[in-house]
C-alpha cells in the first residue's frame, strides 16, 4: 500500500482514462519510464503530498489497482467525455472528509514536491475556489487544485453538451498560481518525448 504523507483532507486524482491518441492508442500510464510505469513516477511525486489519492482509469484496470488506491472507471453516463469525466464521477466517490482535490495527469512525472501545498496556500489566502498552475508554457489545467464544492457544477456542464475543462474553469472562481519550473509540468503524451525522456534520465 502506498504511503500517503501529507495532511488528512487534501485529496488527489490521478488522471488516467484518456484513449492515448497520440501515443499511438496505448495506454499512456503503463508505459514505460526507467522500467517503471509513467502512472508509478506520478503517484510517487504525489503520494508524500497528499493523505487520499485515487486513479481513474477505464482500461488497465488490474493494472492500476496493484497500486494499492482505489480505481475509478468513468461512471457510464459520462463515458468518453475527457478529464471533467473524472471529476463528475469522484463527486460521487469521493470519501467524507476530503476539502481539496488535486489532479494530475498520469504522464507528468516530474511534478513540483510543493504543487499541492503551493496552490492550497493560494486558496487559502484568498477567495477563489480552485488554484490554477501557470508557467511560462501557460496554463497546466490538468493540474490544478479545486476545493470539492465546486464538484457539484460537473455534471450540470456535462449535461449541456459541454466537454472543456477550460470552458468549465471560466465559469469558475479561480486563481492563478506561477510555477517557475515549466519543465515540471512537461507530460510525456507522445512516444518521441517519452523516448526523449528516458534518455535524459539515464544521461542524468
């Protein structure tokens, strides 16, 4: 069971149920980086920054259930709808007692070691209800930190025949948090830069 080291009510959503278009259709967070999964790199980074984390997925399941956390298919009725499928279906499982919600895709394994605590210090510090990671490269929408309230908005958005997850974010209370580190939020969502990628680390 992997070891979860941060404060009780902060949460984590691991993002991966996309289809991996352009990885060639595989599945992007079984494959392969320094022999371990793209999914095992991400959780890794994650799990001393959070007390919940969970992963959703719609293939591999047995895969990512050897992780220990709980797995999450896309609830039926919003199959096919990208990332805010995610979190329609995790305002419906989500455990008492989780306040914040942190997402991250399953193919950035270089995620900051501060990335939950820096965006829950802005929302904290302010009035907004989700915290929104920018770096020189812009927004990292797939990242960000949302307060689960806000949860309760998917479903009606979905239902309107919207699927943005930025679309959704307008119509939110949102702040923008810089990262300096662009390179941290770097996803290895095609082959070549997940060749590109291991390269590096075995240069490293």
């Amino acid at each position: 069971m992997m070891q979860l080291t941060g404060p009780a009510q902060l949460g984590g959503l691991l993002l991966a149920g996309g289809e991996g278009r352009r990885m060639g259709g595989v599945d992007k967070g079984q494959q392969l980086l320094c022999g371990q999964p793209l999914a095992a790199h991400v959780l890794a980074r994650l799990a001393p920054q959070l007390g919940w984390l969970a992963i959703s997925a719609n293939r591999s399941l047995d895969a990512y259930a050897s992780f220990g956390l709980p797995v999450w298919p896309d609830a039926a009725a919003w199959q096919g709808m990208g990332p805010l499928a995610a979190l329609a279906t995790a305002a419906q499982r989500l455990p008492a007692g989780i306040a914040l919600l942190q997402l991250a895709p399953c193919d950035t394994p270089d995620l900051p070691a501060e990335l939950a605590a820096t965006l829950a210090a802005a929302l904290t510090a302010g009035t907004a209800d989700i915290a929104l990671p920018v770096t020189a490269q812009g927004p990292q929408p797939a990242c960000l930190l949302l307060k689960v309230c806000v949860l309760a908005s998917v479903a009606p958005y979905l239902a309107s025949g919207q699927r943005s997850i930025r679309g959704w974010l307008a119509g939110q209370r949102v702040v923008e948090v810089p990262f300096a580190d662009a390179a941290a939020f770097a996803n290895a969502n095609d082959a070549a830069t997940l060749a590109a990628l291991t390269a590096g680390r075995h240069a490293g």
